[in-house]
C-alpha cells in the first residue's frame, strides 16, 4: 500500500513539476526570401493567465525581436501574432494488480490525474502580402505556475523564435 502511494506521489510531482518544453514549427517555403527589419505585435492572452504573466510574454516577444535585428515600427514588415493559453489537461491512471485480490491485498483503483500545460503559439506574417510564413508553437508547464517566469518565459520565447530565424521546420 505504501509503496503504491510514494510512487503516485512521485508520478504526480513528476508530472506538475516537469520542465520540458516542447517545440514545434513550420515556415512556407514558397514565400519569398525577404529582408525583414521591422515588426509589429498582436497579441491574445487567456483568460486563465495573469496580466503579469501576459506582460511577462510581451516582454519577451519585444526583447527577442529586438535582440534578432528588428525594430519594432507602427507598420512593420512582420506581424508577430501570438496567442497564449493555459489548459488544464487529464489522465486516467490504471492500477492493474491481479496478485493483490488473491493475496487480500488492497484492489486497484482508476484515479484521475489532472495538471496544468502552458502554450504559447507564434505566427509570422507578411505585412506586404497578408500571408503567415512562419508558424510555431511552445507547450510545456503552466505560466502561472513558473518558479522563475521571467527566465523561463524567455527562454521559451527565444527558442521558439531562433527557429524563425533560422527558417527551421521542427515537428515533434
């Protein structure tokens, strides 16, 4: 019986507390090769996050841009529309121990496991022809529960962007 509750303990701490970060993207590889110097910004946040954490993820769209060469401008060349969601997430987690019933043991019992998963969603689009040439995403943990949002937000944002830069196509 202990041992089964330290390793839901486990598995439930693992689960929240985890810090992977997944990315993906994506660029039309029709569009024309331009040199983009300005931007412009467009943003949605969730309800479910903070106005400081949207803040925080407005900062570090504007500090990443700035430090790739861009300037931001009232019309720029890019639009960078970004879309920012927290989602509270489920799994079942199924304990099938046949030997326990036999040996009268406790049964097994299904339990829900919920937690938290941040994303953040980043289109770049051509202002001279109103198209999306660059599209990617961030999942990981849930901003408002980031024991340093400000480092890890940025991190996030500059990883996620270094593959607009570098005109990558990632998919996990």
């Amino acid at each position: 019986m202990i041992p089964r509750i330290i390793v839901l303990l486990i598995l439930s701490l693992s689960i929240t507390s985890c810090a992977s970060v997944y990315y993906i993207s994506d660029h039309l590889s029709t569009a024309e090769k331009k040199e983009f110097k300005t931007y412009t910004t467009d943003d949605h946040c969730d309800q479910e996050i903070s106005e400081l954490q949207a803040q925080r993820i407005k900062n570090a769209v504007d500090i990443t841009m700035r430090d790739l060469g861009y300037q931001r401008a009232e019309n720029g060349d890019l639009l960078v529309q970004y879309f920012v969601k927290n989602t509270t997430k489920q799994y079942v987690e199924k304990c099938e121990d046949d030997y326990d019933r036999w040996t009268g043991g406790e049964t097994c019992r299904e339990m829900v496991i919920s937690y938290e998963e941040g994303s953040i969603i980043i289109d770049m689009i051509d202002t001279d022809i109103n198209t999306i040439i660059w599209h990617g995403a961030a999942r990981g943990p849930s901003f408002n529960a980031m024991n340093k949002p400000d480092q890890e937000i940025n991190r996030m944002v500059a990883k996620l962007l270094s593959y607009f830069e570098a005109g990558e196509t990632k998919l996990n």
